[in-house]
C-alpha cells in the first residue's frame, strides 16, 4: 500500500480547548484515515461537539496541532477547511427554511461552483451546463437519501427526520472526504431513525 494511503486523511494532536476558566478539551488526539469510520462518545458536556468544532474551524485551540493530510489547518477558518473537503452537519438545524429541500442541497454545491452570480444572471451557456451538472449530482443524492417526494418542498414546511436528512444530504453535496456528524440522529423518533 501507498505510503499516502496510510497516512490519516484528518488528525488532531494534543488539543486543547479552553473557554475562560473552563477546559473543555484537554490533549485531544484523534486520527481519521482514508475510508474509516470513528465515533465520539460521551455523555452531555464531555467536548464531543467542541472536538468537531475544532476540526471543522469553529472554534480554534489553545493548544495543540490539526492537520489535513500534511497541510497544518490550525487556525483556518472554517470554509478554508470545508474547500480541503471537510463537510459537517450540526446538533441543529442549520437550514434555509424558506427554501426548497432542491436549493437547499445545491448550497452544498457552492464550493464547487465557477459562475458567480453576475455570469449565472446572464445565464451564458457554460453556467447553464454548469448548473445542470449542479443539479444532476443533487438529484443524485435525493436518490440515495429517498426524499424524491419531497424534493419541491420548502424546508420549514419539513418534519424534524425531514429535515435532518436534508442537513446531510446537504452535506453530502459538497462531496467531503471527511464528513464530520454531530448526533445526526438526536430528537428523531424510532421511525424516523431507521429510515436514517
């Protein structure tokens, strides 16, 4: 195997994260290599959601190193981090409730959008293929995530199981290589968590 290939994708060295007097990680290491799966657990309070927050940006160490692949992101903000292709979903809902769940999932795809808004309102045929291919990858993901039904819907019109799977269907359009989850299923019902 390639010496890259075995290299983690995303790591965290000896992270700490302080909030005035309050430690809320201290020396936090993690790795995430290529195709790899990994869980934070804890109870309420134990700093899973402020070690994601570090990761994606959110909030910046104190102390302590984080990397993706060997570029040193400490300190990046976070849509410099989300452009190395670092996606992430939230404890809430951080939606555009009154848009459709489609312009929804097609904000995932700015990252990789060329036209600017000028270019998109004159509408140039380049934009035009440039806008389907856009749609054609989201259609891609209502597939996967079987909210066909919903598509034309607007949001805030949505059930909470709805709407957090357009919060990862969003996500997932920005096409990550790492995706970072935060209780992706908290406040969902039985039902709602198997179709999940």
């Amino acid at each position: 195997m390639p010496e890259a290939a075995q290299r983690p994708l995303m790591r965290a060295q000896a992270m700490t994260l302080r909030f005035g007097g309050v430690t809320a990680l201290s020396e936090v290491s993690i790795d995430v290599g290529r195709d790899e799966v990994r869980a934070i657990i804890g109870p309420n309070g134990a700093g899973k959601s402020c070690t994601l927050n570090c990761l994606n940006g959110f909030n910046v160490p104190q102390e302590g190193k984080l990397f993706f692949e060997d570029t040193d992101i400490t300190g990046r903000a976070p849509h410099e981090i989300a452009k190395l292709g670092v996606g992430r979903t939230f404890q809430g809902l951080q939606l555009f409730p009154g848009l459709s769940v489609l312009d929804n999932l097609l904000t995932g795809r700015h990252l990789h959008m060329r036209a600017g808004a000028l270019k998109g309102f004159l509408y140039w045929p380049w934009t035009h293929r440039e806008e389907l291919e856009h749609r054609r990858k989201v259609e891609e993901i209502v597939d996967f995530l079987e909210i066909k039904n919903i598509r034309h819907r607007m949001v805030g019109s949505l059930s909470y199981g709805l709407r957090k799977r357009v919060d990862l269907g969003r996500a997932l359009a920005m096409e990550p290589r790492v995706l970072l989850m935060d209780e992706p299923m908290a406040g969902m019902n039985l039902e709602e968590k198997e179709d999940m």
